[in-house]
C-alpha cells in the first residue's frame, strides 16, 4: 500500500463483521438493514432486468428516468431545482460520489476542514485525493443529549490552503441532524472564505420525533458552491444495490462527472430504473420508515440506558453512539471503546463498532461506541435482552 493509503488497512466494519460471525454474535456493528427494502421496488428491479433495461452500460450520467426522479425529490422534499441533464449525476453509492467530488475539487496539499467523528471513508477519500485533513471535533454536550458543533473552531480550522468543508447531516455516527443556526453559521463560514461544500446527506429521510433535515443547499448563497450527495441504500433499504446521486451547480457537476467516468464509468444498470420509481413512493412509505426506526431507536436506547451506558438518543440516522465510562473500569476496559467491543462478544453476544476510527483525534473518540438499530424488532428485543448479562 503507498504511502497516502498506508494507515487504511481493513477497515473496523470487516474486521468487526468477522468477530460477529466467529462468535455467534448479534452484530449491531455495521449499518446494514437485515430486511430489504418494498416488494415493489424489488419487483421493478426484477422487471428492469428481464425487460432490458441497464443490463448493458447505461448512460454515463445515469438512466435519464432517475436523473428525473432526483430532481422531481429535490423539488418534493426541499423546493429545489436541479437541471437533470446538467445537474444531477448517479453514482455507485455515495461512497463513490464522495471519492470522485474530493478528487474532482482537490489539488494536491489542499486542506478539507472535516467534521469529526466521520464516516471512513472521507479519510482514505481525502487522502486518495492528495488532499490534508483537518478535523473539527464534534463535543458531546450530555445535557442537551446530543453533539454540537463548535462554530469558533470550525472557523478557526480554515486556512488560505483550505479548499472544502465537508459536512454530514444527519450525522453518522452521532446520530446529530445539523441545526438551521448551525448550518447558517457553517454557509457563512463557507461564503466569506469562498470555500466549496461537499454535503452527505444519505440519511435525510432518517429523522425523528420534531427534528428536520435541512439541505445545506437550501441556504442563501449555497447552491452554487454546493455539492449535495445521497444515496438509495439508506431511504430505500437497499445497501447492496449501490444506487448514489450528486446534485451540483452545472461546473461543479462536471467536475465531478470527470472524476466519476474514470473510478466506475457507471454502476447498477437495472437498479437505476428501479431506484427511479422508488423515488415516487407516496409520502406515507417515508413516514412509516421514519415511524418504524423510532420505535427500534427507543427500544434499543432504553435498553442500552438501562444496562447504564450514557446514551445520546439520536436525532436522525440508525445509529446510537454511547459513552462506555460510566459501565466503570471494569467493563468499559477503561474507556478503551476498541477493548470494550472486542470483547463485548464475550460479555454478551454483541458487536459495536468504537468510534474511535471515526477521528484523527483517538483520544477525543476513545470512550464512544455505536451500536446500529436497522434491525428486525426481535433482533433488537435480544439484543436488549443480552445487555442484561453486561451487569
Ligand atoms: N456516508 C455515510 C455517512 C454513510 O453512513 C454511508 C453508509 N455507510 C455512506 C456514505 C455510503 O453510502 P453508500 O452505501 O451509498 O455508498
Ligand atoms: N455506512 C454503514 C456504516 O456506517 C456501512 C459501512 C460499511 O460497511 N462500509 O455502518
């Protein structure tokens, strides 16, 4: 492995699926949901494959029917306009929409001011892009049950070599949906230093109780330096289909585009035309995905409470991220996350992800573990049971 890549060895989801399965346990580590997404959906997939349609490369862009259908959910959800042949592009996930948005926008030694803990892949993203990141530390605030976003130390973090802010709401793995006053000050932040925002947004329609997603897009003066991203995987339940999209300013867009042609040319032919009708869903499919994750949410949160984690009761996302300390010394191996989850499997069945390799800062990270609840209710019923035995 060169040397840009070096610290990206496997990563803490493969190497925490294998202890689940070595050991019997029930993983609550990786966020994948053990039910597929609507019948309908599959079967439109079934049909786009039978029917001919994707099964040959399909258009570079994406399948002019989802490009569509991207900007038909733009409108529908936030009132926004995208162009479907200049502004719309569909991805292999948004894993891949956000590799080919850091090569396509980075030159070499450009910083990313990053909020920290992120999702893995931004850091070997960054770092396959030759860019330099700097983390800016989401604190927990135990009080207000949630992260927040320290403004003076995100503006503190730009430099004359930063080039983009990279941002994710409703966040993975906190579980903090950005508020509008947080994302003010971030679009301020962004216009004064004339910085781009490449914005993952995979899990907008992930949010509970009264807490809304709101677009960073959606801000004044945003759109235009704003690179949006999403993805099928999370709204649809369809993790393995790898179906992603990016909403651009058109130069933006084709930059992006550029970088995207060369990484996967195109992916998930049948899946686009699948995805595309997915997206018309009527109101009551998102509430009830909403509605069902809230109640699994609840459920796991107070058990894992009761077994006397401190939880952070999520506001969006499937994840809930806990601080191990008050277990004491004993379980939390110290407030050692890493420790904890290796050997959670033999203390009781289950597996977690630490969200320590979700910071350049370990330390900051050490004491924090997720636990995902996209799961079956008797899935997640087990599980609570099982923390019992942690006590
Ligand atoms: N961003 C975040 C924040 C995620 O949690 C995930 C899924 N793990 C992704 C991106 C990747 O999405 P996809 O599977 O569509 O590539
Ligand atoms: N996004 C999911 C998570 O955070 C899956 C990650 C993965 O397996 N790469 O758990």
């Amino acid at each position: 492995l060169n040397r840009r890549l070096a610290e990206f060895g496997t990563t803490i989801f493969a190497e925490m699926a294998a202890l689940a399965i070595r050991t019997g346990s029930i993983n609550l580590g990786q966020g994948s949901p053990d039910v597929d997404g609507p019948e309908e959906v599959r079967e439109a997939a079934v049909r786009a494959l039978r029917d001919g349609r994707g099964n040959q490369y399909p258009p570079g862009p994406g399948v002019p029917e989802l490009r569509a259908a991207v900007c038909a959910h733009q409108q529908r959800w936030y009132g926004l306009e995208y162009d479907p042949d200049r502004e719309v592009l569909i991805t292999a996930g948004a894993t891949e929409a956000l590799a080919a948005s850091l090569i396509a926008l980075l030159e070499p030694g450009d910083e990313v001011v990053a909020l920290e803990p992120y999702y893995d892949s931004y850091a070997a993203g960054i770092a396959m892009a030759g860019g330099t990141r700097v983390p800016v530390t989401l604190r927990p605030d135990p009080e207000a049950g949630r992260y927040r976003l320290d403004v003076d130390e995100l503006r503190d973090a730009v430099t004359d070599n930063t080039r983009l802010i990279l941002l994710n709401t409703p966040h993975n793995p906190t579980g903090t949906v950005l508020t509008r006053e947080e994302l003010a000050a971030i679009a301020t932040i962004a216009i004064e230093r004339d910085l781009y925002v490449v914005t993952d947004e995979v899990y907008e329609h992930l949010v509970f109780d009264e807490h809304q997603h709101i677009p960073l897009a959606s801000l004044p003066g945003m759109r235009e330096r704003t690179v949006t991203i999403s993805s099928a995987g999370k709204t649809f339940s369809f993790t393995g289909w790898k179906v992603g999209w990016v909403t651009a300013p058109p130069d933006l867009l084709a930059a992006v585009r550029s970088a995207k042609q060369y990484l996967t040319f195109v992916a998930s032919g049948p899946f686009q035309h699948a995805i595309a009708e997915a997206l018309t869903l009527p109101d009551s499919y998102y509430a009830g995905l909403r509605d069902e994750l809230a109640v699994k949410r609840d459920l796991l949160a107070d058990g894992l409470a009761t077994a006397g984690f401190t939880v952070f009761r999520p506001a969006g996302t499937y994840f809930i991220t806990t601080d191990i300390r008050p277990l004491g010394p004993e379980i939390s191996a110290d407030g050692d996350g890493l420790a904890f989850c290796r050997g959670l499997p033999e203390r009781c069945g289950l597996v977690a992800v630490p969200n320590q390799f979700f910071y350049d800062n370990r330390e900051a990270g050490a004491p924090f573990v997720r636990f995902a609840f996209c799961k079956r209710m008797s899935v997640l019923e087990e599980a609570v049971d099982r923390l019992k035995q942690l006590t």
